[in-house]
C-alpha cells in the first residue's frame, strides 16, 4: 500500500527548524516504458453516410467462431450449433446472436416526432427497464423470442452471446443456458523489481459554480508533484510514475446552452463556460507536466466529439502545458502498455449506459460484465452514441488488459478478477473526484489498487464528517 | 542559515496580514518546500515562545486510515486543533507538517486554495521549481521543436484533406483551387498554364490531390473565370481566406461554363502564348505580387467587374477566388473613379498589378443588331507596361467580337447589362460586395 511503503522510507520530520544550507532532498522521478496504442480508437476521416448495422454485422462475425469454441467447451464437442434459418423444432441445440431487449420506454426519437402520439419528449430516467421487456436474439438472417432461464434485466442490446436450448412449437426459443465469450487470452505481464505506481483520477469538475473540490484538486497536484508532505512521502511520490485522468475534465455545468435558452440580448457578449474551464484546466496540467507524465483522457462534458470513440483533446487548447512532452492527449476509449502492465478503460459512458439499461447498480459488477462479453460497450450504437463502423468494431477486446478501468464511478471500487486461462485482470472503477475527492493509486507491480482521499476542513463540517471516507 | 527569514514572515504575517502557506513561502523566498515547511514551523514555534499575539496554523496530516474495510491513503489539511485528533484516528501516520500560518482562525479552508492558486499563477513556468521531484522527461519543448511538430502535424492534413475531396464528391475539388490559390497564381506564373488548360478541359471533373493538378484546377477555373465576361477581380485578393463554399460553387459553375465552351480554350492556350512573350510580364508578375499586398486593402472594398478576356492573365487566375461574389451579385463599384485615374499613371505602375477601371464609352454593333453603348468602366487587370496596355485593350475588343459566334454569348450579354448597368448607376452607391470582400 502506499500508505505503508512512504512510511517506510527514510525521512525526517518537518516539524522542527531548517537544517542550515540544505536545499531540501530532490528525488528523481521514477521513469516507465510508455507506449500507447493508438490507432486502434482513432478515426481518420469518418464518413457519416453508412448505416449502423455494418457494425452488427462486424461485431457477430468476428465473435461467432469464439462463441462456438466456448460451446462446444461448456456442453461438449458434439452440441449442434445452427443458425437460426436452420432451427427445428424441438432440437437442443446452440444458437449464437446479438441479442435485442425490447423495452417500452426506450426513448425512441420516431415516437417522440410522430405527430398521431402527440407524445412530449420522455423526460430523463435513471432506469428505463420495466417488466414487459422481451429480449430477442438475432443474427444475420432472423430474431427469435427468448424465454427461459436467462435474466432478461441483466442483460442489454448489443451482447453476442451463445444460447443452449430448444425451439418451442409456439416459436419461442426456451433458453436452458448460456455462455458469453469470456476474458481473452492475456500475456502474462513482466515481474518488475520495484514498486510503481500510476495515478487514476476522473471527474475533475473544472469551471464548476461550485468550487468545492479545487482544494482537494490542488492537493492532489501538490502531492503527486511532490511539494506536499514529509520527505517520506515526497519519495514515495515520486514513484508515481505516471497520471491518466479519466474524462469529464470540465463540470457538466459548462455544458449548459444557455444560448440555446435566453434570449439573445442577454447572452450575446457572454462566453461559454467551458472557455474559462479550459483555460484552468491548462494551469492545472502544466502544474502536473512540469512533473509528470499526464495522459488526458476526453469524457462526456469536455469539448471533442460526442459519439465513441471519443478523439483526444485538441492541443491548440492547451497552449501551456502542450509545450511539454509529457502531455499526452489521448482517445477515449483508451488503450495503453504502461511498463508491460496493459491499460485499457473509458470514461465511463459505456457503463452509465448500461447502468440505465439493466438491473444492475454497481460500476464495478457492470465492468465485470463487459469484460466477460468480451466487449467495451455493446449498447453502442443502440443508445450509445458511436461511429458508424464499417468492417471493423473496435470495442471488442482482442487481448485481456492487466488493469481494466472505467472512470467517473460514484464510488470507488476495484476487484481482481480471475480467467479460465490464467487471466488476472484489475478492475477499477474510479470515482468522481468532484464529488468524492478520491482518486486512485494502482501498484504496477502488485496489480492492488489504493484510493487516496484528500479532504480539508470547512466551517460547517464537524469531525465526523471528515471521517465519512466515501468508500 | 541566517534568521532574516524569521523577520520575513512576521511581517508577512503580522504587518500585511497574510496567510502565509508554505508553498507561498517558498515561491517568494526561493526555497525548497520543505525548507518552507520548516521555516514555517520555527516561526511558529519562536513567537509562540515569546508569547506574542495569537497565531493561527493549518496542518497537513497524512496516512493511512481503515474503515468500512477498506484501507486508504489520506490526505488532509486540519486546523491546529484538531490536529491531535486526527492524528489519533489514523492507522499509520506518514506525515505531518505545517500548511500554514497566519492571524485570523479560519473557519474554512477556502482562502488557503486561492492564496496557493495566486502564487502558482504568478510563477506558473517554475512551479515544479521548488519541489522535491524532478522528472527528465518534462522540460519543455523549444520554440522550434514546436514549430517542426506543428509543421508534421500540418504536412498530413492537406493531403487526407485531398482524400475527402475524393470521398466527398465533386463539390470539393473546386474547393481545391482556393486552397492553393497562392500555388495557382504560382503555376500561371511558371507559364505552364497552357498544357495544363488543355488537360483541364478532359478532365474538368478529375479528383487529383497532387498539387499540380490542383494548379491545374485553379489555372482552369481561372480560365474559366476569364471566359465569363462577368468575372474579373485581380489577383490581390486572392491571397485572404476566401469562402471556400462561395468560391466552390462559382468554380463549379465555371466549369461547367467552360466544359460548354470548350473552343474558347483554344483561344486561350493561344492567348496565353501571346501573353507570355513578354519578359517582362514575368517580371511584372513577380513584382506585381509583392506589391499587390500593400494594394490589398484599397482594392479590397472595390468591385470590380472585368470584361472577360480570352488570354489568360495571371491577375485574372489571381483574380479567381474573387469571382464568386463578383458573379452573384451585379454590383458596381462607386470606387472605379480612383480607378480611371489610374491609366493615367500606367507609366508609374507598370510593375502593379492591379485593376484599372477605364472609363470609356463604346458603342458597337453586335451580333444580334444591337447597338449597345458602354459607358462603364471597363476594368481590366493588367500589369504591363503602358504598351501592353493598349495591346491588351484591344485584346478584350478582338475577343468579345470572336466570341460572338460561341455558346459564351450569354455571358456576353450578361457582361454588357452589367457593365452597362454599372454605368447607368454610376459610382453613387456603394457596392454590396464590399461588405462581403472585407476579410
């Protein structure tokens, strides 16, 4: 832990008179192998004119032969697996599709303008499942109804999944167990000699109205920069090896359109929220290059497109801290080789989206479950929004990461999670800084995850409250 | 280590009335933080030895701190009183030392971020300075590793910028030339306009990102421009941003005037060769250029309309770009008068490139028994000689009475209401385009 091991280094006390002439221990930085990989989440030139359902098409190809290794796995080598055009009647066996859930209060834009409901737009809902949700498996030619046991609330559209059971005669497939394609293969990571540790925060919340959690903000900098604490803890900071901030930069208030709404006479010499936000934003990772690599990834609230994958920031707006090499704008999703440890995570839309859309609450048990689908996000496009992909879908994981995050949690958590294969994968969801003033310390060498809470005092706070860690 | 630091912050403290945080202390004084934290901390403890009035200090207390389970690492500032008791609830102290010190008892933590935000950004290239880590990587760029990272990031663009032409249809190819219209004006300089013009004519519709090909492209739209009697700007503008969407569809429209006319190229390859003999049109092309920029802003608000002549100028392909407003709208421009002076001093500005407005009234016969007298401006864009001048006039007489027998004859028509038109109306009202030519 952290914790312990800047305990346990060499320091004195600051708590006594300056040592005369001593300017004061310069520790070095420890320094990585960093490679990123980039291309895999980048768009060139993006076409808008194609349909979604090239990247259905994709997505069932690419997944059809794993699912068909995992059946013939899990119930035997001689199971049938057909397709759906060649199904009869009454015969176990395997089908393998994309499955469709079916829920009334999808918000659907053709409803929302079509005159004859005369339906005003359906105002945002935390969940959109009801009872009379159907969940429907496709593939390239047909869907067929799903019953049976399977968890119609767990699962979302989107999911390639591989279906063991029988066609009723009432043209409904009774479904008697499933299997999802599971973690990919994963090369083992290297044994590193020393303790590093990368740095994983979210949710900064600049250019908020609220500025509540700047304090906690420029502690962190302060601490990860290496000017707060003893020297103890200086040199444990300095094996902080790298920062990745996970999205949502600036406040989701820099979002309102107030152009949009007030009249233009009042909002005519009035500039955006987020132009002030960025311009914090700069200071605070110059403040951070100066010392640090800093990998910036985009969220929902920052300026850079809306559909995944999300492309890096524009350097133009970070005329500060762009003249250091040690700024690296990078795409969201994000994918990288941290010193043989493999990154990958997002900013967390991927798993609000499927939060909305099925029983589960928690980040952490909702990351879990696209990574044993063995895909980023399989709402997109269905009600995320995403690039129209053409032969390619980029969300599936072709190599199992070592630390598997997503940012923007409302909570912190992290699990470790084991493969069939071998596969040892981190999970980490990261909070929300804002809000929780956590972040969080991942030990490269361990693969054991730390929050690290920074809290100050304020007048109406009693003792209790500092107390209250948002666990 | 003398005590003057002692004396510092009492009257930091005391006289002005400061918060004094370490990292405030240690961005003024120029000292390591932790050299900071100490100092802070001796002041601290000497005026409270001698009593003096009451002082106030903010701690920062690390370490690690288990509850609901979980263990985590943290980082807190606490007043001085509760300081003892914060201590007590972690598990494992890692480290304490003094933030702060100043008069008043805060309430909040509040004015501590802004006194921290305001030395920061008053010392933002070193805040690192003073700090106790070092990292090799992180020094900053120079200006120009800066400039040739830039450079690269630029190279890339224009050329998928071609290739989103080619997927984007047609429309944006003549987006080309106003792109290039620099490299356009260039290739009409290199005289090479004439083999180009007649490629162009084949493949008026070609989806060529090389760089020739968008010469070729700009030479050919100017050209086409040129066939259009009612198109003529000089070169000047071409050098500001142009709308490229304006500029596109004039190009489109010319092109498809051109493909129509497609004899008219014949005339001009012949034109242009004519045009190229002199040397001296090199030479006034060149300097004509250089000086078109201080021109620039007097021509700027001027509409100009050129009666279109059939050897291809080189201001009339810098005059291009200009062509789209010039084509919509049928604007006179009131500033022709300055203009007509101008002839007058050719011998002074032989080497400008610029139009000339002349006013000059012509009645002729044309083709379909019409007498139509001009008495407009004829606004020619030339740059040679006195000399030329008058050859060049009798060039657009030669053409316009060639071209009676072409499909371009509508254009003609048009250049003569309009031209005659722009007479009717004199120089009184102020164009429109000038607003739109106002870069």
């Amino acid at each position: 832990m952290f914790s312990d091991l800047s305990a346990q280094r060499e320091g004195s006390s600051l708590l006594c008179r300056p040592a005369s002439e001593d300017q004061g221990p310069v520790f070095e930085r420890t320094t990585i192998d960093y490679s990123p990989c980039t291309e895999r989440y980048r768009l060139g030139e993006r076409s808008f004119s194609r349909q979604y359902a090239h990247i259905y098409a994709a997505r069932l190809m690419e997944m059809r032969p794993l699912l068909s290794e995992r059946a013939k796995h899990k119930w035997g080598s001689d199971v049938l697996i057909k397709k759906l055009c060649d199904l009869e009647t009454g015969e176990q066996c395997c089908i393998v599709g994309t499955l469709f859930k079916r829920m009334d209060l999808q918000p659907s834009i053709l409803k929302e303008i079509s005159e004859e409901h005369n339906l005003l737009p359906q105002p945002a809902r935390t969940k959109y499942i009801t009872e009379a949700d159907e969940l429907i498996l496709e593939d390239e030619l047909q869907r067929i109804k799903l019953e049976g046991k399977i968890d119609r609330d767990k699962c979302v559209t989107g999911s390639v999944i591989v279906i063991y059971g029988a066609e009723k005669n009432d043209g409904k497939f009774t479904v008697e167990d499933f299997c999802m394609a599971d973690l990919p293969l994963q090369t083992p990571r290297p044994e590193l000699g020393s303790d590093k540790f990368v740095l994983l925060a979210s949710g900064l919340g600049l250019g908020s109205s609220k500025a509540d959690s700047m304090l906690g903000l420029q502690l962190l900098v302060d601490m990860v920069t290496g000017q707060l604490g003893d020297t103890g803890e200086q040199s444990g900071a300095a094996t902080i090896s790298r920062v990745l901030l996970a999205g949502n930069l600036l406040s989701q208030s820099t979002q309102d359109k107030d152009a949009s709404t007030k009249p233009k006479y009042l909002t005519k010499k009035t500039q955006a929220g987020s132009v002030e936000a960025m311009r914090l934003l700069d200071e605070l990772l110059l403040q951070l290059v100066a010392s640090v690599p800093v990998d910036v990834m985009p969220g929902e609230c920052d300026p850079t497109n809306y559909t995944l994958p999300q492309q890096p920031l524009h350097k133009c707006m970070f005329p500060l801290s762009s003249a250091y090499p040690t700024l690296q704008l990078v795409s969201n999703p994000y994918s990288a080789n941290i010193d043989g440890v493999r990154f990958l995570g997002t900013s967390g839309q991927n798993v609000c989206d499927i939060r909305r859309y099925s029983s589960m609450e928690s980040h952490l048990e909702i990351l879990e479950e696209t990574l044993r689908l063995r895909h980023l996000a399989p709402t997109a496009p269905d009600t995320l929004g995403c690039y129209p992909f053409y032969q390619r879908d980029p969300f599936i994981l072709e190599d199992c990461p070592h630390v598997y995050f997503s940012g923007n949690a409302p909570v912190f958590g992290s699990k470790l999670v084991k493969g069939s294969d071998g596969q040892e994968v981190l999970l980490v969801t990261v909070p929300d800084f804002s809000s929780t003033q956590t972040a969080c310390l991942v030990n490269l060498r361990t693969l054991q995850c730390e929050p690290v809470f920074f809290s100050a005092f304020s007048a109406d706070e009693d003792e209790e409250s500092e107390m209250n860690v948002s666990h | 280590m003398d005590e003057l630091y002692l004396d510092n912050i009492d009257e930091y403290v005391n006289d002005h009335n400061k918060i004094v945080t370490y990292k405030w202390l240690s961005l003024t004084l120029g000292v390591h933080v932790n050299t900071a934290k100490q100092m802070l901390y001796h002041y601290l403890e000497h005026k409270r030895k001698e009593s003096s009035p009451q002082l106030h200090a903010t701690y920062l207390v690390s370490g690690k701190l288990e509850g609901n389970g979980q263990t985590c690492h943290h980082v807190s500032l606490v007043r001085e009183d509760q300081l003892e008791d914060f201590k007590s609830k972690m598990s494992l102290i890692v480290s304490v030392h003094v933030y702060s010190v100043q008069k008043a008892l805060l309430k909040d933590s509040g004015p501590l971020y802004s006194v921290d935000y305001d030395a920061v950004k008053d010392n933002l290239k070193n805040c690192s300075k003073y700090s106790s880590i070092r990292c090799t990587n992180a020094v900053p760029m120079s200006a120009a590793e800066l400039q040739q990272f830039q450079d690269v990031q630029r190279a890339p663009p224009p050329v998928p910028e071609s290739k989103t032409s080619v997927t984007n249809g047609n429309s944006s190819t003549a987006s080309k030339p106003s792109s290039k219209p620099q490299k356009g004006i260039m290739g009409m300089f290199a005289n090479k306009s004439a083999p180009k013009s007649q490629d162009n004519s084949k493949e008026v519709k070609s989806e060529q990102k090389e760089e020739s090909s968008s010469v070729t492209e700009a030479v050919k739209s100017k050209q086409a421009l040129k066939s259009n009697p009612v198109a003529n700007f000089f070169g000047t503008q071409t050098k500001k941003p142009d709308k490229p969407a304006k500029k596109e569809e004039e190009v489109v429209a010319l092109e498809q005037q051109h493909q129509r006319t497609a004899p008219e190229e014949e005339q001009e390859p012949a034109a242009m060769q004519s045009h190229k003999e002199t040397k001296s049109d090199s030479r006034s092309k060149t300097k004509r250029t250089e000086v078109s920029d201080s021109e620039e802003e007097i021509m700027e608000k001027k509409k100009r309309r050129r009666i279109k002549r059939p050897e291809p100028d080189s201001s009339d392909e810098d005059v291009i770009p200009d062509s789209p407003p010039q084509l919509k709208t049928k604007e006179k421009s009131p500033e022709k008068e300055p203009e007509a002076v101008r002839p007058s001093h050719a011998s002074s500005e032989t080497k400008i490139r610029k139009r000339r407005k002349v006013l000059k009234s012509r009645t002729f016969l044309d083709d379909e028994g019409c007498i139509v007298t001009e008495k407009g401006y004829v606004s020619e864009s030339y740059s040679e000689t006195e000399d030329d001048f008058q050859s060049t006039k009798q060039a657009p007489h030669a053409s316009i009475k060639a071209k009676t027998t072409s499909s371009s004859k509508d254009d003609e028509k048009k250049s003569h209401k309009k031209s005659s038109a722009s007479s009717n109306k004199g120089t009184k009202q102020a164009s429109i385009m000038g607003f739109f030519q106002k870069k």
